[in-house]
C-alpha cells in the first residue's frame, strides 16, 4: 500500500470562508499586536482583553463555512486509498464542518475550554467569561483552549508519527513563519518525501512543486488529480 499524504494548513485556508489571516492586514486587534494578546503572560496581565479576542473569534468561526477547498480535502480523506493525515495550524472548525475527521490542531480549538488547574477540556461557550470556573475541578481557570506563543504544540508525536509514513507533505494556505510547523516541510525533504506548496502566492520556501492561487481553486483542482492517478 502506498503512503499517505500529509496536509499541513494554516489561515489561507479558511481565508475565503471569511476568517482573518495573520500577517496579510497590519496584524493588529485592538490596537494590540496578535502577537501580544495571544500569549500565557497577555492571559495574566489582561485576562478580560484576551477573552475578548477569542470570543470575538469563536462568534466568527461560527457564523463562517466551510469553503470548496475544506470540502475537497474531506473528499480526499473519506476518497483516498491510503491515509491523508489533515494537521492545521487553524483554530477553526471548518474541516470538521466539512466532513473531515481526526483533524490534528496543533495550535488547540477555539471550540473547546480548557482548565489550567486540572487540564480538563470541554465545549467552549460562545462567549467565555474572566474567571469562569471549571467544570471538573470547579477552580476559576477556564482558558481558551489554544496553543499561546511560547506554549508548545499539541500532538507533536502523532504529527511526526503521520509525517513518517507519508510519501506526500503538502503545505497550504499559510506562510510558514511559525515553528515547529515551519520545519516539517524540512523534516519531509529530509526523509526524502516529496514536498507541494499550495498557497495564494509562494512562501518562497522551496518545495519540489508550487501551484499558486486561491485555495477554493487549487485545492479542488489538485484533489480531483491526486484522485483521477
Ligand atoms: N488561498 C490560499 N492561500 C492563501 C489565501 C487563499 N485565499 N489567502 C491567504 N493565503 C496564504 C498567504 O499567502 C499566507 O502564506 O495564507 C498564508 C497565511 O499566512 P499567515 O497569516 O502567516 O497564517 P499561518 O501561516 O497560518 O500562521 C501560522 O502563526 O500567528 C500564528 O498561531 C498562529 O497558526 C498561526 C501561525
């Protein structure tokens, strides 16, 4: 049986589903770099401004959809005879929406709570109040369940385990400037996998393949020929 393919997504993605992409507009909110509402010490300082953020997010995810390009990659997944491992960066919910499964968020779920005493998780309400009180352990440490910078990736095991046994690494839709995502391209090219960018524009990142465009475009017209071979 021949390997699987490894999809690694970012923001372009869900770009055309309506939901901001990091670095394409001024990378601000509120007049707060991303940067610095989305960090463990940002949660300290100003708890109220960075539930904010993420309410404000989770409201958009949910009036989103999902676009033609998370629609073809479920395809693929439920379609392909081999295993297509779907890992995002993404904290949205628009694969699943889809129809994928067993989709791998490396950065968390904006979906889903998590309690920073016990590490319970659980469905995130719309609007996640300051101090909110976890639901297992009953402390006042309910958190957006997202990976913060300087906070580590979930499933790196899985992800490099998913990584191995694939003889495809595609990277779409985002810019690879964020670790340790940006290096599993390289990790691909070290195993000798073959590596395919599908973005808006290239990252300028070599890869053996590019095809540029919008991912509603090119990722339908690249399913419909990893599916037609
Ligand atoms: N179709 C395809 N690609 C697109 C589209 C589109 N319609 N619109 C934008 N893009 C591409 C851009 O060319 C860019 O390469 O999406 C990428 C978006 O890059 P970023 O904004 O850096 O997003 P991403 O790569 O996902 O960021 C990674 O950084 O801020 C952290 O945790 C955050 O998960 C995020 C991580």
């Amino acid at each position: 049986m021949r390997g699987g393919i490894f999809i690694l997504s970012g923001a372009g993605l869900s770009a055309e589903s309506g939901l901001k992409t990091f670095r394409a507009e001024d990378g601000l909110w509120e007049d707060h770099r991303v940067e610095d509402v989305a960090t463990p010490e940002a949660f300290v300082r100003d708890p109220a401004l960075v539930q904010r953020f993420y309410n404000a997010r989770r409201a958009g995810v949910a009036a989103a959809h999902p676009n033609a390009a998370h629609v073809a990659l479920a395809h693929l997944q439920a379609t392909y005879d081999a295993p297509v491992h779907l890992v995002t960066q993404n904290i949205d919910d628009l694969l699943e929406r889809a129809g994928a499964t067993d989709v791998i968020h490396m950065h968390g779920e904006v979906t889903s709570a998590l309690c920073g005493a016990c590490g319970h998780r659980w469905p995130a309400p719309v609007e996640m109040a300051v101090g909110a009180c976890c639901p297992a352990c009953d402390a006042p440490t309910a958190r957006p369940d997202i990976v913060w910078f300087g906070e580590i990736p979930y499933h790196m095991d899985r992800i490099h385990a998913a990584l191995e046994a694939s003889d495809l690494f595609v990277a779409l839709g985002t810019s690879g400037n964020v670790y340790p995502a940006a290096g599993f391209r390289q990790l691909a090219q070290q195993s000798g996998i073959r590596t395919l960018e599908l973005n808006l524009a290239a990252s300028g990142v070599p890869f053996d393949e590019v095809r540029e465009g919008a991912a509603s475009d090119v990722v339908p017209a690249w399913v419909a020929e990893v599916l037609a071979s």
